[in-house]
C-alpha cells in the first residue's frame, strides 16, 4: 500500500511504440502537477506501467517467477532445495509494487477523465473502457496470486488531493472483485458494439494504444476472450455457475456481437516492432536477451520438468524441437528435470548437459516475442472445457482439437516455420492425444493441452490452472527442511502492507497464509 499512496503519475507521448525507457522517465511529471496530461497521454502511460511484467524481462523471470509460479506448474523443473514452497519476500513485494504503480495510472487516467469536459468525455469515453478491460485483465492475475487485495478504494491519493490518510484502502473480497469485473466486462461488450469515434478520436487512439494499435475489433475479441477466462476460473463456484454457463452461451451463440480470439492472427499482445525502443524483451536497448538470463537464473531454470518432457515425446509432440532444444552433451535425445531424485544429483545432471533446455532462438533468446495477454489457443481450450461440462462432445472436441492446433502453429510461427496438417492430425491421434474417454479423461486431455500451450510464455495463468483443476497431476517432493512442503495454495502479502496499511490489512490478517486457497480453489 505504501506504492498505491506514493506511486508517481506517468504521462506517455505520442508513438510510444517506438519511445525508449529514457523518454518515458522524461514524461514523468510531479502529481501536484497532474492538470497538465491528458487522457490520451495517460492512457498510453497506464499500459507502459506493466511493461515489464507483460514482456519477457529479467527482473520478472529471475527474481518473481524462477522460485513460484514456473517450478510450482512444473513448466520448469523444480530445483529440491530447502523452501522452494515458499514465495520469496522480494518476489512478493516487487510484484505487488509494480501492479499498484499500475492501478494507480489507471486510477489516475480515471481522475482526468472526470475532471473534463462533458464534450470531452464523449469523445474520449473509448480510452476508459479500453483501460479498464485491460486493468481488468491484470487484475485478475494479482487477486489470483493473493486473493482479496485493495482495490476499489486503492490508488486515489491525487483524486484525494493528496490527503494521505483518506487514501488507505480496503480490501475487496476477491469473489466480489471478479463479480465487478464480470459485470463491467458485460457492459463492456455491448458498449463496443455501438461504439462511434470521430476521425481524430480514432486516429490518436491508433497511436497510444500499443496492445491493439486503436482496432476495435481486436478490443472486443480481449473483451469477450477475458470474459470466457474469468467465467471458467470462477465456474467451479456454486456462485458463479449459472452465471457462467449463461454467459459463455451468449457469447459462443453470437460470434457477430461477441466475438473471442480465434487465430494466432489475432491474438491479444504486445509486439516488438523495433527491439531498440522501450517495448521489448531485452535489456534498456533490446540488444540482450533479458528473457534468457532471467529464465536460466542462477543456473539450469530453463529446465523443462521430465513429466512435460516425457509427455511430448511420448506423443511425438511437433512442438518438442520448437519449445526446447536437447542438452549440450545430450546426444540430440531430450530429457527433463525429475522432481524426485535429491538436489545435489539434480544438480549433476544439470551441469553434465544431458538435459534439455528451453529452445534459445525460439524462446528465450528471441527479444521479438509478443508480450502475451491471451491467445487462441487458450480460449479454444476454455470453450472445449464449457462444452465437456455442458454436454455437448463434439463442439468440445472441435474446440480442443483448433486448440492443440493452433498452440502448434504458434510455436511454429515463433521459429519462423510452420507444421503441416499431416503432422498435426497425426499427433491428434496420438494415443495420449486423442479425444477418447470419459469425460475426466477429456478434462486432463484439456488441462494437459493448456499446460504446454503456457509453457515459461504464461506462468500466472499456467499455476492458476494447475490449483483449479488439479490437472494435469504433478507429483513434487515434499521439503521436509520446511513447515511449508508443498507448492502453496496463494501468495501472501508483503510485509509492508502491516506496516502501511495496518488498519486494513487487519481485516484480512487471519487468513493471510500460503495455504488459504483462493475462492476459485475448490477441488
């Protein structure tokens, strides 16, 4: 909460897709003097706040994401040393930090929004909306982290005019968190479809917005692809089950008014246009490739688990040689890391260059890969879940099947190549692929499609699924050195939260522990 009552206002400027870090922090302006932005330029701002929590960074992978979510989903594998179940202090506040930051921008695009003119804000209305669906999005992964967090009441201390003490906020429950987002997510839907902007409304808009570059149709497929995303997570909720099969239902039925991302080509990310400015996944240039030495950390995190590892090969997976890449002194055979054999023997192997790694060119080495949000495959992989509940086989399989297809086809297309149809029906009938079984076999098949579709790529949305349905089974070694000896259920919060906002964070004290499951959690 110290960052939310503190956090400093980010104005951006014009074409900031080919802006570097230095000219942001040069259009950082004192909030005192905050009259002097404008909503276009805020808005741009507010998208640059998470940057680097949206691209490949270092910071991100080494110090948040190499010890919690990417080892606990086992899309690396995990490293059997002592408190490896328990989310580091730095991780925690770092991305705590950088989300309320965050939430403050946009709170602040909010604050001069109000303050203009009627005319203005019928003209501009579109930067609210679009901000809004794309807070919500990132809003969703930090209530998935922590559960209920500020935020309603939360970065308000410029709209407060700087009265500090009637910025401290609240904590919101998180299922009323994701009801608000659901709600507005909804009205959001409709108002796009009858949006109307005038020519110089749709042409600055065209250069602030880096996520979609103004397209409006783009913004309703994040719209309604989020929507399908927070429907399903909370849908194992008594609460939300209705409501997410009414939903799902009106969005899948009117592909004209609703319609969701359905090909890589139109998937929700940032891109890298030009690795020397300040949108990339290398270092300050873009030269280096920050993915890569945050991904490997202190040695060996680019690892794959032997589970994921074996699975592919097994199924002659086409994505094997494009995802990973055999070990030095493999012998062009792919291995992953075993969770159950002792550190000190994971290491050996580790160093001995047997196991295989994250491919280099591909992935972590490749400073243009798009910043994801949400992709096809995903969605695809939502839709054939909603459909397997509801009955109806042959649309779920469709819906896995375009899926599986299209993760293909997006690995693929990070490599510069592309997989032909031979080879993807032919791993579709793969007997560990193929859509056969009960529907608890198809469920696994589903969540197992998911899992490599996230990969390093998605690791928040790849943990978050592996707690929600408890699929695909992973199996770790208990660390015996620590109370904590499994992967936990949810983040705590950073210690200054009891320092800064100790009032609040009393409310919500006695549940602030890694194993309260977040309301989602409920297999």
């Amino acid at each position: 909460m110290k960052k939310i009552i503190f956090a400093t206002v980010i104005v951006a400027v014009t074409g900031i897709v080919s802006c570097t870090k230095q000219q942001f922090a040069d259009h950082y302006i004192n909030p005192k003097t905050v009259g002097t932005t404008t909503i276009e330029k805020q808005f741009a701002g507010f998208i640059a706040a998470d940057l680097d929590y949206v691209m490949y960074k270092y910071w991100n992978y080494f110090v948040v994401l190499q010890n919690t979510a990417l080892p606990w989903s086992q899309a690396v594998g995990v490293n059997n040393i002592p408190a490896r179940y328990v989310p580091g202090a730095a991780a925690v506040s770092d991305r705590w930090s950088n989300f309320y930051n965050f939430l403050a921008q946009y709170k602040e695009l909010l604050n001069v929004y109000n303050k203009s003119t009627d005319e203005e804000k019928a003209a501009k209305k579109i930067y609210v909306t679009l901000a809004t669906i794309h807070f919500y999005d990132q809003s969703q992964k930090v209530v998935d982290l922590h559960g209920d967090i500020p935020w309603s009441a939360a970065g308000l201390l410029s709209t407060n005019k700087g009265d500090v003490g009637a910025s401290y906020a609240k904590y919101d429950k998180a299922s009323d968190i994701y009801t608000k987002m659901l709600d507005d997510l909804k009205g959001f839907a409709e108002e796009l479809n009858t949006v109307s902007l005038s020519a110089p409304v749709a042409a600055t808009l065209k250069s602030q917005d880096f996520i979609n570059q103004g397209d409006i149709t783009l913004w309703k497929k994040y719209c309604n692809s989020l929507r399908i995303k927070l429907l399903m997570r909370a849908s194992g909720v008594a609460a939300f089950q209705a409501r997410a099969n009414t939903e799902i239902a009106s969005i899948l039925n009117n592909p004209s008014s609703y319609p969701v991302v359905t090909s890589n080509d139109d998937k929700i990310a940032i891109e890298v246009y030009n690795a020397s400015s300040g949108v990339n996944n290398g270092t300050a240039t873009g030269q280096s490739a920050a993915f890569y030495t945050g991904l490997i950390g202190w040695g060996g995190g680019d690892i794959p688990s032997k589970q994921l590892i074996d699975y592919m090969k097994a199924n002659t997976d086409p994505r094997l040689s494009l995802m990973f890449q055999p070990g030095a002194n493999a012998g062009g055979n792919y291995a992953g890391l075993d969770p159950s054999l002792p550190s000190n023997t994971q290491a050996d192997l580790a160093n001995g260059g047997t196991l295989s790694r994250y491919n280099f060119t591909n992935i972590s080495q490749n400073i243009n890969i798009p910043g994801m949000l949400i992709n096809a495959a995903e969605t695809y992989f939502y839709i054939s879940e909603y459909y397997l509940n509801n009955g109806n086989d042959a649309a779920a399989k469709t819906a896995y099947e375009n899926g599986v297809k299209i993760s293909i086809d997006y690995y693929a297309f990070l490599s510069g190549g592309t997989v032909s149809n031979v080879l993807k029906t032919a791993y579709l009938a793969s007997p560990g692929v193929i859509w056969l079984g009960a529907n608890a076999a198809k469920l696994n098949l589903i969540a197992t499609q998911k899992w490599i579709n996230y990969s390093v790529l998605q690791p928040l949305e790849n943990w978050a699924e592996v707690r929600r349905l408890k699929l695909p089974a992973l199996t770790f070694t208990a660390d015996n050195t620590n109370a904590q000896k499994m992967p936990p259920s949810r983040w705590q919060y950073p210690t200054n939260e009891q320092t800064y906002n100790a009032e609040n964070y009393a409310a919500v004290k006695d549940n602030d522990k890694i194993t309260t499951k977040i309301f989602w959690d409920v297999k």
